[in-house]
C-alpha cells in the first residue's frame, strides 16, 4: 500500500492517504466499546481473531504511513532507469524499493512487535479464557485480592520482557537506520 500510494497516481490518492492518517490517529481506547460489541456480534470473543483482526486495524495504519514517507524519499531515476530496461512494476518493487527499504521494513517490524506484545488492554477486554490470553494480560490473573506472589510476578514479568529485548538486540542497527536514514545515504 505504502509504495502504491508513493510510485501510482490515481484519482482517489489523496482520500485514501486521509483515511490511513485518520485510522493513525485514532486512539485505539475510543473504538474498545463499539469493537467489543462487533466482536461479541460476530461470536469472535474469547479467539485469537478478535486479537488479531484488532490488532492489525490499528497497526497497518502507522506501517503504511511510515514506509510511505520512506518510500517518497527514494530517488525516482531508480525506477525509471528499471523501466528503460523493460522491468515490470513488481520486479522494481522486488528489486528496487525493497531491498532500499530493508532498515524501513526492519524498523517498523521492531516497533510493531514491542507495540504489540505490551498490548495490554484489547488482550484484557477481548479475551476472558487464561488458556488464550496473551502474557501481559495474563500476569494479571496473578494478583489476588489480598495478597499477591510478588516473587512469581516479577519472574513472569522478566519472562514477558525477553522477547522484546531480544528482538530488539537483534534488529537494532536496522531500527536505528530506518528511523535516520535520509535520501542522501542512498
């Protein structure tokens, strides 16, 4: 989307662009009634699709405005010049655009994950099963009403913290370069 919305001229560019910023800045507490009450019409509570429809509503939006405005720094004359060669639009996508937009795709892949994974409040209101209930809001079924295993939450909050850590360690020279990279170090 992010690169039909750079390279393609259509009559409806502009709209399309406003309704992903809008889906971008809508806070994602605002839709918990009216998406709790469609979940619950479409018996998806207590499922992982509820999870994942919701949460890929709310996560397309910033990753198709983030690669966008990385894709628009990306020289035009790259693309003509694999045009001139008789190159098809999806192998300039392939072949061109992509492999540029690796830190991009890196960084937006690192944000989305921590973003995801510390999800806490759709993971509380959607699902009520603990068998499916993702770790945040799992770590709350630890607390008692008068007491609390302190030394059991806090092992299942070092636990709930190491993949995001990791991930991170993994990915970051690629997250640190797509959020810095300009056209001049293309």
């Amino acid at each position: 989307a992010a690169y039909a919305l750079t390279r393609f001229d259509f009559p409806a560019q502009n709209v399309v662009l406003v309704f992903i910023l809008a889906g971008f800045m809508i806070p994602p507490q605002v839709l918990l009634v009216p998406l709790y009450s469609l979940m619950n019409t479409l018996g998806l509570l207590n499922t992982y699709f509820a999870l994942i429809i919701s949460y890929l509503g709310f996560s397309i939006p910033f990753s198709v405005f983030f690669l966008r405005q990385y894709f628009v720094n990306i020289p035009d004359v790259l693309a003509e010049a694999a045009q001139i060669g008789g190159v098809s639009e999806l192998t300039i996508f392939r072949r061109v655009y992509l492999p540029l937009a690796i830190p991009a795709v890196s960084a937006v892949v690192v944000f989305q994950f921590v973003l995801l994974w510390n999800e806490f409040l759709y993971a509380l209101v959607f699902v009520s099963d603990n068998s499916i209930r993702p770790i945040t809001a799992g770590l709350m079924t630890l607390q008692g009403q008068f007491t609390t295993p302190w030394g059991v939450l806090f092992a299942g909050i070092l636990i709930a913290i190491i993949p995001t850590v990791v991930f991170f360690l993994l990915f970051q020279n690629q997250f640190v370069r797509g959020f810095t990279m300009e056209t001049t170090d293309l």
